[in-house]
C-alpha cells in the first residue's frame, strides 16, 4: 500500500495553496471543482469543501490547489489541511469515485464574462488540451462539439479551452432566455461521452500559439512567457485568451490576437492598453512601446 507524503506551498496574501503528492492520486487532466455539488464523486474533493474557508479546489494528477475565501490567512490552516489530507489517502480513502460505467458524473455551470455577448460555460472535468476557436460551422469541422452549437440559431461564435466552452450570440436573443437550453446540452453532451475534438488539423496545431523558446527569438520568447504566466490565466477566468503572433523590434510593438470572450469586448482596449502592455513595459523595459490586437 501506498505511503502518501504531502509538501504544501504557500504565500502571504495568494488565495490558493498547493499540496504536493509524492505518489499519483488524481486525473491527468486538471478537474477544477468550484463548490461541493460539483464535487460529486469526489469524496476527497467533498472532504474539503465542509472546511469554512474552502472556495475552490483544483485536482491534479499528483497535488491538489485549494483556493480559501479572505476569512484568513493559510499560515493559519495549512498544517490542519495537509494533516487531513494525509491521513485521508494513507487510510485508504477514495478521491475520485467511478460509476458502473466508468464515467464521471458531470456538472456544467454558466459564467458571465466581461464581453455582454459571450457566455462561459465551465464543466467540472477537461474537454480539450488546447485552446480552439471557431467563427462559423465550416470552421468546426474536426469538432463534433461546435458543430452542434452551431446549429443553435443564436449561436455566433465557438471557443473551447481545457474545461470551458465560450459561445459567442447574436443579437437576435438574450441569454437570460437561452442560458438554460445551451447549459443543459453541453452537460448532456459531455455526459454522454461524446466526442469533443476529432484530430487538430496540422494548420492548427502549428499555429502561433504554440510558439515554443525552440523558434522565437529571446525577446520573443519573453513576451510568450509572461503572456503565458501573467496575462492568459486572467482572460481564461474570463472565457478568453491572448495569442502571440508577433513583434517588431524596429517599432517596439506586440501584436496579439484575441479568442473567445476577449474578441470583440468592449473592455478589450482598456485591458491590452492598461493592463498587457502596462506590465510588458514594466518587465521589458526598453523594449515594448505598444500592444496591438490584429483583431480588436
């Protein structure tokens, strides 16, 4: 049997700990579990949500993120937590629970974003490994998913990433009257264990965004890591995201695109000027004068 040593990692002022395994206890994927009804057929999960303080908790393949509420600091409970957590696996506790069938029972919950048109739908397990985006039904041809969505007649756009879908509307609906409806179809969906995403398309998975420090430039390869580390979590909260196509050294200028929720927002100036290009300047001082979006 297994013997489970737990290392916890901290910070003063960051909502989320990590509680590292020493052994493989979790999916492959990341399951990000956002209160305890999601958490159904996750007893480890469930375990932690009955703790006050527990907002959220993401599960790994070997070390689980718990995110607290501000009632307190983590220096304050994390001995209590690793304690719990090792003592639940070392007697034999189970974290993730299968049915009959193998499946996990999914959850599907909807997120507003800062863009009015777009929705995020979140599910409590992964749906693809890379972020994709479709602007019409032809476009989605290699995704089941999106192809299915497009037949909502409201339905503009699609992006998909890691465990969300964005779905873009026309005009011609509100999604108070619609959320239900798309809501309900991507859980059952997903439930069903239907397919996502057949094979990526090479011309996809080749794309800009897989931008790797093997083909960039140094100056390049720094702007992909701080877009990757600072500014693509913050857009994926918000059912976007941020691609880096390219940089002129001459002008001293970024261009990126934006997906999802981020294309077409009307917060989406405000944010490449305030926000990316205020701590691009900051990091890389000298060497950015401007972030543009090719679509924005």
């Amino acid at each position: 049997m297994k013997s489970f040593q737990i290392n916890t990692f901290t910070e003063k002022g960051n909502p989320w700990a990590k509680f590292k395994f020493n052994h493989t206890m979790g999916p492959s994927q990341e399951i990000h579990y956002k209160n305890i009804d999601e958490a159904k057929g996750a007893p480890l999960i469930q375990q932690l949500f009955y703790l006050p303080f527990v907002k959220s908790v993401r599960l790994f393949e070997n070390k689980i993120e718990v995110e607290r509420f501000d009632i307190l600091e983590w220096e304050e409970v994390v001995e209590e937590v690793q304690e719990q957590l090792q003592q639940y696996l070392n007697d034999g506790g189970v974290v993730i629970e299968m049915t009959s069938n193998d499946k996990i029972p999914v959850s599907v919950y909807a997120e507003s974003t800062p863009n009015p048109a777009v929705m995020k739908f979140v599910a409590n397990k992964p749906l693809v490994t890379q972020s994709v985006e479709f602007k019409n039904i032809d476009e989605a041809s290699y995704a089941p998913l999106a192809q299915k969505l497009f037949h909502f007649a409201f339905v503009k756009e699609v992006f998909m990433d890691a465990n969300y879908v964005s779905i873009t509307k026309y005009e011609v609906s509100e999604w108070d009257t619609i959320v239900m409806e798309v809501r309900e179809f991507i859980r059952n969906y997903v439930e069903e264990g239907n397919l996502i995403l057949k094979e990526v398309p090479q011309q996809q998975t080749s794309s800009k965004d897989e931008n790797t420090t093997d083909n960039l430039g140094p100056t390049e390869a720094q702007i992909v890591s701080i877009l990757d580390e600072y500014i693509k979590p913050a857009v994926a909260s918000d059912g976007g995201n941020i691609q880096f196509d390219s940089y002129n050294e001459s002008e001293k200028t970024v261009q990126v695109i934006l997906q999802g929720a981020c294309s077409g927002c009307p917060s989406s100036t405000f944010t490449l000027k305030n926000g990316i290009e205020n701590m691009l300047k900051e990091m890389m001082p000298g060497k950015i004068e401007s972030v543009v979006a090719l679509n924005g």
